[in-house]
C-alpha cells in the first residue's frame, strides 16, 4: 500500500514537469537584427520628417532658418541611415516583406510635409527664399534616392522590383516639392541678375566731362591768386631793371656818349690843350 502510494506520487509530480513548458532564452537571428536596424532607421528618418512639417506648419512668414534647419537634419538622418543599411546583411524573403508598412508610412508622412511646404510657398518666396527652398528639397531626394538603392539591394532578387517600387515612393513624394518650387527659383535666379550692382566706373563721356570741369575749375584764377605775383615775374621784374641801372660798356654805347653837346665840349677842350 505504501509502495503504491508512493508510486502513485512519483508518477504525478512527473506529469507535472512534463506539462511545464520549458522557457528557452533564444537571440535574434543576424537577419532580424538586420530587419530591425532597417527599420530603426526608417522611424528615426520619420521623426526628423516630423519635425520639419512642425517647423513648416508654425512658419508664417520672415526668417526661414527653424525650416532650413530641420531640412539640413532630415539630409542628415537620411545619409547616416543608408550607410547603416548598407553595411547590415541581406534580408531573407519573409523579412524584406516587413519593410513594406514602414517604408508605406514613412512615405505618407513625407507627402503630407510636402504638401504643406507647398502651402507656405507664397510666404516663402516673399522671405526671398525661394531658390534656397528648392536646393534644400533637391538634397533631400538625392538622399533618399541613395536609401532607397541601399533597401533595395539587401531584399532578394526576386522581391527587387517590389521594393523598388515602394522605396521609391520616399523620393517621388519628395520630387513633387521639387516641382512645385522648380519655377520659383528660375524667376529667383532671374530677379537676382537684374538687380546686381551697376558698376560705378565712370563712363568714357563722364570722365570726359569730369576732366573739362577739373580743367575749368583749374584755369579759372581764384580771388586769392588775383592779388598774388607770380615768383617767375618778379624774377623777370629784379633781372629788368638790374638790367637797366647797369648798362653794358659797348662800343656802340661809348659813341652814343660822345654825340651831342656834352660831346662837343669835350673835343674842343682835347684840342686847345694841345
């Protein structure tokens, strides 16, 4: 009796284990780390896509640095997401297929920024920053035409054209905006020659004018050198009369200064003393 009881127990405490489920600590495969690094850089470019549309929505005009700045931080996360993508593994079939809802979000989130960028377009363009609006959208595609190549190339060949399509969504959303300011910054470009500085130089008829004036102003006396005696003519005053007090001793001179009556006298005299 007692053997069967214990038996009894013995048989009931091993059923007991048996029902147990047996918990099993099991680490992610390399591929569905891959999967979610993809998708961790999926939702980081997300949230700067969502801080750009918040800056979009609260700019009403003026200073466009708060947009450009959360533009320039989008192209960032963009660049850094696809060399992370493009350093993890290739995806297998059933995990390239978990890209799809992601990528599909992050898509619609991009058209509705864009959509209302284009809202802001008449604000922006009167802030004189319309061409600088449109170099920022162009960098965000190239960007993200690169993060797409790089999702595409870690899905299996057979799911290339499937991916492709989706992950180029992100940069034909980004394209619209694109077009949607392509116009404005031709006309920008426009405007920015036609109101370059005009040159200063003189013109060859201005200097011409300049130069009679300066030659007028020039030959015109002052009321100052009216009274004023040039050095060379008192020069030419002091040699004239030196000139005439000390009369040069020349032949013609001496029989100048014996003609006349004073002349006379002086031979009549010569004469009787001899």
């Amino acid at each position: 009796m007692k053997f069967s009881l214990s038996l009894l127990t013995t048989l009931v405490l091993s059923a007991n284990v048996l029902a147990t489920p047996t918990v099993e600590a099991r680490s992610p495969t390399r591929v569905e780390r891959d999967l979610a690094s993809i998708t961790g850089v999926l939702s980081g470019i997300s949230d700067k896509v969502g801080t750009l549309h918040t800056a979009i929505n609260n700019y009403n005009g003026g200073d466009t640095q708060p947009v450009e700045s959360a533009s320039d931080s989008l192209v960032d996360a963009i660049n850094a997401g696809t060399t992370k993508v493009n350093g993890g593994d290739e995806l297998n079939s059933m995990d390239a297929l978990g890209l799809q809802q992601p990528v599909s979000d992050l898509k619609d989130k991009i058209q509705s920024t864009i959509s209302d960028l284009n809202g802001k377009k008449q604000q922006i363009v009167a802030a004189g920053k319309g061409s600088l609006t449109y170099n920022d959208l162009q960098k965000q595609k190239t960007a993200a035409l690169k993060l797409s190549d790089a999702i595409v190339s870690k899905v299996p060949d057979n799911l290339h054209d499937i991916a492709h399509s989706l992950a180029s969504g992100i940069s034909d959303a980004i394209q619209k905006g694109v077009e949607d300011f392509q116009d404005v910054a031709k006309s920008n470009t426009a405007n920015k020659v036609a109101k370059a500085p005009v040159s200063t130089a003189p013109t060859p008829a201005e200097t011409s004018s300049s130069t009679a004036a300066v030659s007028s102003q020039a030959a015109k006396p002052t009321s100052s050198s009216l009274f004023k005696v040039p050095a060379t003519s008192s020069a030419s005053s002091s040699v004239a009369a030196s000139s005439s007090s000390a009369p040069q001793f020349t032949g013609a001179a001496s029989v100048n200064r014996m003609s006349g009556p004073a002349g006379a006298l002086a031979i009549a005299a010569m004469v009787m003393a001899f």
